[in-house]
C-alpha cells in the first residue's frame, strides 16, 4: 500500500494519545516532539508487508529450502533448530506487568528489574509469528496474538530510576514491532486488537524512543554521551514501529536520524573515521565509535546496524550502501578482530585511529571520559547472529567479490550449521539466545532467514 505523508499525520493527529500516565522526571519525560525539517526526504514509502526485518519475499524463499528438505542445507538446519527453540513452541504463556523496569528500580514500585520477562515474550511473539509465516500452522499465530494482545492490555510504563530503560524500550520496542508486522494479515488479529496494539507501540514506546534520540538521553549529556548501541537500538524501535504503522514522518526521523543526525547513531559519528585499506590485503576496514570500549559492544553495534540497514533495505533505503559502504567496512573490521575461522583469531593488523570518548564535551559530568587508542581486546570472539544477514546483502544484492567481504564471509561461515552441525558456538550453544539478557539484543536468526548460497 502507498502511504503518503499527509494521511499518516492525520492518522497520527487522530491516534496519538499522549503521554499522562508516564510520571514526571527527567529519566522518564517523554518530552515534546520537535518540529523537523524533511524537506529533501521521501514523501511516501511503498509497504508491501511483511517489511520490516522479514520481507514476504524472504519467506518466500526460505519456505521453498524447507520443503526441500535437505540435511546439507544451512537453511533448512537452522530451521530445525529454529523449531526446537523455547521461544518458538506452542502454547507459550505470556506473563505481562504492569510495569517494566530496566535499570535503578528504586521510586518505580517495583522490587526489581523485571525486564526479561517481556525480553522472552517478544522473543517468543516474534518466532511464533514467523513460525506460523513458515509453515502456514495457525495455531503459531493465534499464540504470537495472544502475547502481543496480553502485553498491550497491561504493560502501562517501562521505566526506572535511570536511563537503563532506554535499552529495554530500544530491544524490546522493535521486537514487538518486528512480530506485529509479522502477524499483520493474520485475519484472527482482528482490526480492532491491532488499532489497540498499534496506539500503545506509539504511547509505551515510540514516543519514548524518540525522546531518548532527541535528548540524548537528558539535558546534562552531550550528544554522544550515549555510545552507538543505544541510539540504534532506539532507531530500530522507531523504525520497525514506523513500518507497522505506516508512520512517513516517524521512518524520516530514523533516515536523517542516521544519515545527517547529531548523536552516535548518526553513520558518521557511529563510523568516525573513513576506511582504509585492509593492511592485510583484503577490502577496506573502519573501526566504530566503541571499537575501542569492547567488543561485547562493538559486535553489538554491527547486529544492531545490520538489522537498521535490513528494516530500511524493505521499504527502499539504502543504508547499507550509504557513503560508499561505509557500513561495510565498519562490519569488515570488527568480523577481523573477532572471527576464529580455525578456532583461533586472526593475527592481522588492526588499523587503529585515536578516538577520545567524552573528552572535554558538553556533558555535565566531565569524569567518564575516555581515550582509546587501539582496538580493544576485552570480551574479543563476541559471536552475535548477524553475519549471513550482512554478508548476503553485500554479496547479493551489492554484488561484491568474495574478497570485498572476506571477514564478513568468514564469520557468517563460522554461525552457520554445516550438515547440521554449527562449527561456532553462536553464543551460548545456539544460534540464537543465550541465558543472558544480551541474548535478546539483536532479532536475529540470520542464517535461516537470509542465507543466500548453494
Ligand atoms: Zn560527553
């Protein structure tokens, strides 16, 4: 369906409900929307749903390697592991609160972080919706509408006495969304849960995300203050939201967000340095805004990054290819640092530009600053299921030479299952969740649902 700008802000006038229920406090102001200038920005989109992270046509394809049924198939394994996954079983039992906390609990009334309970039933939404896009059984759907529905009807608030929040608000906003889009022309989700659903993603979510974006999480910090992850977290809650909703403006904030913003989610703050050829031989290499912090956090980036780039890929952006692949080489250089194609590390050069973190800035607080001066080796070998997401597009849909995206290439290979079996440990001994709350970081199933080749 075409979208114009002027319907979606007439839709927008019509179901934005405000924001009263959210106490006052910096850590939890909504704030006011500020007026934006797109002139120079699109006017309408083309949203052929599913379009958000999962394209119909993905499914498309991924539902014809199923039927084929081939052990030596990297798709159809990962599906089998896909279908084995605690999240992705019927029935799943929602558990939805009243209020969520992510961080500091004191003053919210809650006793404690409780944010991995909708960490898990996103998660579980999510798969249960694309497992009914899969395999067509409907009683998966129906499941993912009564998680999404639950949710809706009692979640009031995320909060927390700190901007912890905002990661929650970033992850989860843009897995729920992620599982709406997927579910959108199950004809059992009737019209009217989804207007209900659609109204509290703006009211919880949305408008929180966008906050965070516009104040950089608050008045006393500078405009990256906050590293990359968290800003593209929240862009990717905008923009998945953005796509279900068929919100013009609100996608338009992501884009100039990305490409011309302040913050570090911006590609140039994210990416501060131009590549440089790969001293190795093999492509260009650009290290991000926290490859100098950790690499727990620089993995974290490049999923979050190439999850933005799919959602903004599906409605006709090119992020991906943006100031000449500049997300490439950002991808190129931290799949070198961290990939063990023999079960070691590689033991090439790593370029390294010095970069001061929050180093006489804005920031009220001037004593968290920091100077990196190479590659950081803390949590190196980070595995995070976005590889064959990236490589694909590049190889595919770029058409770049196997040389072009060799790192990248080597880490998609190293996450994926061969004749069933995962050569990595893909976090925790899966493809995609782990224990831990990181685990639900990033969508993913990456090999599954865009592995490309033979
Ligand atoms: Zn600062």
């Amino acid at each position: 369906m075409k979208k114009t700008l002027l319907s979606a802000i007439i839709l927008c006038a019509l179901g934005c409900s405000g924001s009263e229920n959210i106490p006052g406090g910096e850590y939890f102001n909504p704030g006011k929307t500020e007026e934006e200038d797109y002139s120079g920005y699109p006017t309408s989109y083309e949203f052929n749903h599913p379009c958000a992270l999962i394209s119909s046509t993905d499914i498309g394809r991924v539902k014809e390697r199923i039927a084929a049924e081939s052990s030596s198939d990297p798709v159809y394994s990962a599906f089998c592991h896909f279908c084995e996954n605690v999240y992705a079983q019927y029935p799943y039992k929602a558990n939805p609160q009243e209020i969520i906390v992510r961080g500091d609990p004191k003053g919210t009334g809650v006793s404690g972080e409780n944010y991995i309970t909708v960490s898990r039933d996103a998660a579980a939404a999510f798969q249960l919706a694309l497992r009914w896009n899969l395999t067509g059984e409907e009683k998966y759907a129906r499941n993912a509408a009564e998680i999404l529905d639950a949710w809706a009807r009692k979640l009031k608030m995320v909060t927390a006495n700190d901007n912890n929040q905002y990661l929650c608000l970033g992850f989860q906003g843009y897995t729920l969304a992620n599982a709406a889009e997927l579910l959108g022309k199950y004809p059992g989700w009737t019209s009217a849960s989804q207007q209900k659903f659609k109204s509290w993603l703006r009211t919880v979510w949305l408008e929180r995300n966008r906050w965070f974006i516009e104040n950089h999480g608050g008045s006393n910090n500078c405009p990256l203050h906050y590293w990359s992850n968290w800003e593209l977290c929240n862009l990717a809650s905008m923009l998945a939201i953005g796509i279900y909703l068929e919100d013009i403006e609100t996608i338009n904030f992501v884009y100039k967000t990305f490409r011309e913003g302040q913050g570090s989610g911006c590609i140039s703050n994210m990416i501060p340095y131009n590549p440089v050829e790969d001293p190795d031989g093999h492509g260009k290499l650009a290290q991000s805004m926290e490859s100098g912090r950790d690499q727990g956090h620089a993995t974290l980036v490049i999923s979050l990054c190439a999850e933005l780039c799919q959602m903004a890929w599906n409605i006709g952006l090119d992020f991906w290819g943006m100031d000449d692949n500049k997300v490439l080489a950002m991808c190129e250089y931290t799949a070198k640092y961290n990939v063990r194609p023999s079960g070691s590390y590689l033991t090439g050069a790593m370029p390294f530009t010095e970069y001061a973190y929050c180093s006489g800035c804005s920031c009220s607080n001037q004593n968290h600053g920091s100077i990196h001066q190479s590659v950081s080796p803390s949590g190196r070998g980070k595995e995070r299921p976005c590889w064959d997401l990236i490589y694909s597009h590049y190889k595919y849909e770029k058409h770049l030479t196997d040389d072009e995206v060799y790192y990248v290439r080597l880490f998609a290979r190293q996450l994926r299952y061969v004749d069933g079996v995962l050569t990595g440990d893909g976090g925790s001994g899966d493809p995609r969740y782990g224990s831990s709350s990181g685990a639900f970081d990033q969508i993913g199933w990456g090999t599954m649902m865009f592995y490309k080749g033979e």
